[in-house]
C-alpha cells in the first residue's frame, strides 16, 4: 500500500506529481480487496445452515466497480 505524502507536486519539489497515479492505483488495489472480501462473506453467510434464509449474497453484494486501471 503507498504511503499517501502530506504535500503532492510542487511541495516536495514537484518529485510527488508522478507519484499520485501510483497512490490512485494502490487505491484501486484496496477497494477491490475490499469488496472481494465482502462478497466472499456474504457467499459464506449463504452457505451457512445456522443463518436466516435470506440470499445475502444477492440482496447486499457491492456494484462493480467503475474505478479500473
């Protein structure tokens, strides 16, 4: 995961501009991870005898998202 700087572009000299495609990236990369995480939960949830009989895979999983790289 990047370290996201306090001052991006001309404050650290303009060194941190290259670095923003990078920070949005890792960005991306934990949204994703997220969301893999809570449709696998939710698919856990389904298979769970013990659980209401609700599809919670079908009623809460996340939109795809519109973010990609």
């Amino acid at each position: 995961m990047a370290k996201v700087p306090k001052y991006i572009g001309k404050g650290e000299g303009g060194a941190g501009v290259a670095q923003l495609p990078a920070i949005f990236y890792d960005l991306i990369d934990d949204l994703n991870e997220l969301r893999n995480k809570q449709i696998a939960l939710l698919q856990k949830l389904d298979a769970d005898a013990g659980t209401a009989d609700t599809d919670y895979e079908a009623t809460l999983t996340p939109a795809p998202l519109k973010t990609v790289k």
